[in-house]
C-alpha cells in the first residue's frame, strides 16, 4: 500500500476527557475512521462489534441516504485490514498526533 492510495488523513481530539484520537482518511471512495487510545495508541474496539479494534467506513462526504454510493456504515475488524497500519504511521511520521495535541492546548489557552 502506498501513502498515494489514500487521501484526506486527519488527526483530531474529539472527546470531552481528550483521551481519544481520531485518525480519520478516505480511501477507495469512503471515508474511514478510527479511534485511538492517547497514551497507548491502540485502536478502541467498538462494544457493538465483537470488542474488535474497529475501523468505521462511511460513505463520501455530501452523499446522503437514497443518493447513489450511499451505504450505512460499516464496521470492519481493523486488525484485518492493513491500510489501518500504514495510514497510521503515515500519520505519527508527519506529526499529525502532535499537531492535534498542540490544537488541544492552544483551545485550552484561549
């Protein structure tokens, strides 16, 4: 897999205790997403899918319900799906985590 076979890579801090990352992507006409542990980055697993690291796969942007390319969102095992690793570490090598991080405190300041 290479780093041109997906776009759009995001890392945010979303949760009120900022103990969980998103890394968000699109890739292969879906946006992807998980949610990472802060301190351990493991993926969190999903309480509705097995207790799996789960990689959450939505439809493209703008594309609702009814609309072609519409499909609900699907929960993928991501201990199966490899392009969870390498959008991973395409996001710790361009300091994507630290960026959120440094979001975070910035908000915190203001």
């Amino acid at each position: 897999m290479t780093v041109a076979s997906f776009t759009n890579v995001k890392v945010s801090i979303c949760d009120d205790s900022a103990t969980l990352y998103c890394l968000s992507w699109e890739y292969d006409c879906a946006r992807n997403h998980v949610w990472i542990d802060r301190h351990s980055y493991t993926i969190e697993a999903d309480p509705t899918f097995k207790r799996r690291p789960t990689v959450y796969v939505n439809p493209p942007q703008n594309v609702r319900l009814g609309m072609d390319g519409y499909f609900p969102t699907r929960k993928l095992d991501a201990r199966k799906h490899g392009i969870v690793d390498t959008v991973l570490a395409h996001a710790k090598r361009a300091g994507l985590f630290e960026a959120a991080i440094a979001k975070l405190r910035a908000r915190e300041r203001d």
